[in-house]
C-alpha cells in the first residue's frame, strides 16, 4: 500500500475549519474549505455576513442580499493563506462577479480554489513517486429577487469538486458533490429620535447537497458541511459622514453528530443516513455523553445542553467615515465541546473611486498557540464597482 511523506489525515486536518483542540465531540464533515470564510469584511466582524449589508462577497453568507447591491456591476477577489506558521504555499483563492438586473433582481457568481501546497509522495520502500499539488474547488450560481418592498429571497446552485489524494493510494477518487443554498434577507430604514437608521435581519442554508465519497471499495459516504446561519443588525446613519453597524450571528451545522460508544453502548444516534434526515436529526441526536480524554471516563453532560454547544456566537462592529474609510472589529465564540475555536478580529477598508481593499487580521483568545491557521496572517480583498443600480 502506498503511503506519502505528508499523511492524508494530515492534508484533511489542515483544510478542515473546525479546529479540535481535545474536544471530545467535534463535529466533522467533508470538503470543509467550502466552509472556509473568504471575506476579509466578514472576517474582520467575528465572521458575522448573513445580517450585514450587501457586497459582492454575500455569496458565502447570504445571496439573498444581492439584490440591495448599490452598484450596478461589482468583481472581488479574495486571498487567504492558509497555515502560514507551518507551509508557505497552502491558501485559500476566491472570485465573485454580481450584477444587477434592476432594482428587484440580481445574479452573481463565484469560484473558490483551496491549495494544499505541494505534496511530495512516496511508496513503502521511501521511493519518490513525483509532486503533486492537492487541492479543491468549487463554483456557484445564484439568483436573488425582492420579495417585497424590504425582504429579499435567493436560491444557488453549486458544484464541489475535492481531490486531495490524486489517485496516490488505493481505491482512491476525487470526491464530487452537487449543493444548493437559500436566503432571505430583510432591510428597512427607520427614523429614530436623533439619527436614521436601517434595520437588518437574514436568515440562510448553505451547502444543501449530496454527500462525498473518496473510496471506491467503501459505500460510505461523508456529509458536506450544510449550514444554518441566522444573524441581525442595525446601520446608524450618525451625520452626514459617520456611520456606525453593528450586527450578530448565530450559525450551526445541519450535519448529524457522530454517535459515541461506551462499553458496548451507543450514545446518540446513527449518522449513517440520508441528507435530509441528517438535516432534521442535526437538531436532536446529540450523544449527551463525552468521554473524558485524560481519564477515559464517561461524563453525561446532557442532550439539550449539547445541542445549545452546536451554535456558534458571532459579533461584529464597523465603523465608515465618508464612505471612504472603514474600521471593523467583532468576536467569535465556539463551546470547547465542539472545538473550542475563539478569536477576536480586525479589520479595515478604503474605497477609491470605483475600487476597494479590504484587510483583516485574527487574534485567538484562550487556545493553544498557532492552533488557528489563520494567527498570525493579514487577509486581503480587492473589489471593482461600477455604476449604480439600474431602475
């Protein structure tokens, strides 16, 4: 049997973004890049986007947010390196165009490409077989029309292609899926006593879609990492320069948690089912059980309470000035049972003319150090806008 001089587990736990630090109940998906956030907005406001207002990045959140675009046409490009501390060439590309059709629809579209650097694989006997460069990528579609006069709704449409052991090990093949997303986005302006202000909530599903399979000889197929993401906001319009947002996000993985066995026992339920009776059962089929991993001991922590440690709490705050000059800080919080990631961001903006960059940067709080692959690393965004909205 073949092996490699960097192990495939380990290709897997660079790419994942649920990032384990001994906890005991993770739950763990296939091609988790599509999880990875490509936005150095949201990136910088504690991963907060289904809520905020629109950009050409909404794709990754929310597409239903389209459709409230301000510019007729907008292109972005996103760079993420990826476990900087450890490998130079490992990262995260990302491409989106958006247009708007009129002032009730719009389209978009984006292309998203995970690099695992260049791999050097080897046989039993330490011989070079040649290097490869695994990767992953996946390309959407979407659609967003208004439903009303302030709630917008979006279907898309994508295809995952993973291929991270490039036929290097037996009954090895590239993992393909098809998913579909659906958003609605909600946006009103509203007179407060002293400033004018704009109203936000969005609610969205993402990667609804068939499952993934790397192994010709198994029937086994992995989950993709479908997600409920649920979030508000409000926009503070303080004079004629100054504005000030800020907006939450709950989000939670609709993939059915692992099962955990004790002394012959089951805890949980089986998560060997279809895709949407996995949706259904992620609300419901926590083990409540963890094994202490010091002293192998079973702990019940409890069904619900499990439950209430699969959402994930994100917070965001941005600051404009003209229009021309942003801030932006949030907060982002994981329970440590469901791995524990928990980080501060930063950020900031400038717009020239019909360009925009966009940068941030992550701070982990109370995790291992370079236990996050984004510590330590500055992300960028350029963005191309052109023209207002059509009427």
């Amino acid at each position: 049997m073949k092996i490699k001089k960097l192990l495939f587990a380990a290709l897997m736990l660079i790419a994942a973004t649920s990032y384990a630090q001994n906890s005991p109940n993770v739950i763990t998906t296939a091609v988790p890049f599509v999880s990875i956030n490509p936005d150095s907005r949201g990136g910088s406001m504690g991963d907060c986007g289904v809520a905020t207002t629109p950009d050409v990045y909404s794709m990754h959140y929310n597409p239903a947010k389209y459709v409230f675009l301000e510019d007729r046409l907008a292109v972005g490009l996103g760079y993420s390196p990826w476990l900087r501390n450890l490998v130079p060439d490992m990262n995260l590309a990302y491409l989106t165009a958006a247009y708007k059709i009129n002032d009730r629809s719009a389209v978009a579209m984006s292309l998203r490409y995970f690099s695992a650097g260049k791999v050097d694989f080897r046989d039993q006997n330490n011989q070079e077989l040649g290097v490869y460069n695994p990767n992953e990528w996946a390309i959407d579609a979407t659609y967003s029309r208004m439903l009303g006069d302030y709630l917008s709704g979006a279907v898309a449409g994508r295809f995952i292609y993973s291929n991270l052991i490039q036929n290097q090990a037996d009954n090895a093949r590239a993992g393909i899926s098809v998913a579909a997303d659906i958003g609605l986005y909600y946006k009103r302006p509203v007179e407060l006593k002293t400033v004018d202000a704009d109203v936000l909530w969005g609610v969205s599903i993402t990667n609804i879609g068939s499952k993934v399979n790397y192994n010709t000889g198994s029937v086994r197929r992995d989950f993709i990492p479908t997600t409920l993401r649920v979030g508000a906001g409000m926009n503070f319009e303080l004079d004629e320069y100054n504005t000030l947002g800020f907006t939450f996000d709950l989000t939670k993985l609709l993939v059915p948690t692992h099962p955990i066995y004790y002394n012959d026992t089951m805890y949980g339920m089986d998560n060997d089912v279809a895709v949407v009776t996995g949706i259904i059962h992620s609300f419901y089929d926590a083990p409540g059980v963890s094994i202490d991993q010091s002293t192998s001991q079973l702990n019940h922590i409890g069904k619900f309470y499990e439950e209430l440690c699969e959402i994930n709490v994100g917070l965001g705050i941005e600051y404009w000035y003209n229009n021309i000059f942003a801030v932006r800080t949030g907060f982002f919080n994981e329970p440590n049972l469901k791995g524990g990631r928990r980080y501060v961001t930063v950020g900031a903006a400038l717009k020239y003319n019909v360009f925009g960059l966009d940068v941030s940067y992550l701070i982990p709080v109370g995790t291992v150090y370079g236990s996050n692959p984004l510590e330590n690393t500055l992300r960028f965004n350029l963005t191309y806008m052109m023209g207002k909205k059509k009427s």
